[in-house]
C-alpha cells in the first residue's frame, strides 16, 4: 500500500540540536513503520559540513540504512547527477534535511533540479523531515534569519503556509513573523524548539513535543492583526532503557 505524502517540520530540534533526547528522530523513524528504514541526510544547508554529516551517521547508523547526498562534493558517476540523485533518494524512506542557511539551500536545490526531485518523492510517500532550514524550505514562505535580521523568503511551497522555526527562543523572529502576515504573507506556524509539525498531504495532522511546554501557533490575520493561537502538543515518551544483558 502506498504511503501519503508525509512533511515533519521540527522548530528546532533532534540529533543536531537535542543530545541525549532523540524523541523527535525515533518518532520519524517510528512513522515508516520499517525495522530498518534508509534514512538519506541532506546537509545543503550547512554547505555539507563534513562534522555535520558525522553527527548523522553517529546518531543514525545503527538503526537505519543511513546516506547522504552532498551538493558540495564533486562524484563520479556513470550517469548524470540529477539522474543518480533521484534515483537515490526515490528510494528512501525518510530525506532528513539539516540546518543551516534556507537561501543557500534553495539556490543549490534549484541549481541541481533537487526541488523538483524532492517533490516527487514527497508525492510517492518518502517521508520528508528537519529542522531550522530543514523545516522552513517545504513552506510557501518563511522567515529567515540566517544571515541578519529576519526577513521573508519563498520556499518550495509544498505546504502552502508560511513558517517560523525557533519561536522561542528567537523572539525578534517571532516578532517579525506577526508583522509580516499582517503584510500579507499567507498564515501559517510558528514552531518553538522541541516541537514539530506532522502534516499529511497539505493538512497539519498532528503537533508532538520532544520536551515538556514545547509549543506550536497558528498565525493568521483577524480584522486586521496578526493572532496567535496555541496548538495543542502531544508530549513523546522517552525510549524505553535497554535491559541488562
């Protein structure tokens, strides 16, 4: 049975920001439903940051079937990149996205045809997740704060929202994030770190917590301003220890 299309926007969070608290990552993992699932790491964002795609592989490689696919490293191969690209990651359960600059990430994607390679995965039911730069590319907009102060910028726009990561603990972000809806970006979510939104096609499904008061908003404009609603989170439970040999 095919799965439906599936989008985990982190605020912040997982193995790059949450040592010793992988509740957001094992819930991924949980949602493929495999014992094993191939996990593809996609740290545009970062530049590839070689500590990055370590982290992940430390994290990861135990569990899962782990990769990663680096725009910033040359590779030989016996067909063309983009075609070795999809191939790749059409295969995978889960394209887990780093953090980083959401502008430099998009500029690479579209370089290299990866916007409309991850669209397709999307679509055939590999599930897309991250945090940071790693949550904000699946929106319509979003808003950045990278490289200065937070302004707007358009994402992929398979989830037709706009985005806000780290709402918490950013609050000029937060605060941008009001005004600039009040402009007319479309409403959307703000995230605080420790907190993800699952959406299912288009629909926000579910918001879960990897720690207690972890929120998520709904920001859209009502006669005139910008209004944030609380969203309830449903709190994740921490592993199971392992038993004593």
């Amino acid at each position: 049975m095919a799965r439906p299309a599936q989008i985990i926007a982190y605020g912040g969070g997982g193995f790059s920001m949450e040592g010793g608290n992988p509740r957001l990552d094992d819930h991924v993992l949980a949602l493929t439903e495999r014992e094993r699932p191939r996990v593809c790491f996609v740290p545009t964002a970062s530049g590839d940051a070689d500590h990055y795609v370590v982290r992940f592989y430390r994290t990861f490689s135990a569990t899962t079937e782990t990769s990663h696919v680096s725009l910033f490293r040359r590779h030989r191969t016996s067909g063309s990149v983009e075609g070795c690209l999809r191939e790749h990651l059409l295969s995978q359960d889960v394209i887990y996205v780093g953090g980083g600059s959401v502008v430099s990430l998009l500029g690479a994607w579209l370089a290299h045809g990866l916007d409309g390679i991850l669209e397709e995965c999307w679509r055939n039911g590999t599930l897309l997740c991250g945090g940071s730069a790693g949550s904000l590319c699946w929106f319509q907009e979003a808003v950045t704060a990278f490289h200065g102060p937070p302004r707007r910028v358009r994402g992929l726009g398979l989830l037709p929202f706009s985005n806000c990561v780290h709402y918490d603990a950013e609050p000029e972000r937060r605060r941008e994030f009001h005004e600039f809806v009040e402009q007319g970006m479309v409403a959307g979510y703000g995230a605080d770190d420790g907190c993800a939104l699952h959406f299912v096609g288009t629909e926000l499904h579910e918001v879960v917590a990897s720690k207690p008061h972890a929120s998520a908003y709904r920001v859209e404009v009502v006669r005139g301003e910008a209004v944030e609603t609380v969203l309830p989170a449903r709190q994740l439970e921490a592993p199971a220890p392992a038993l004593a040999a």
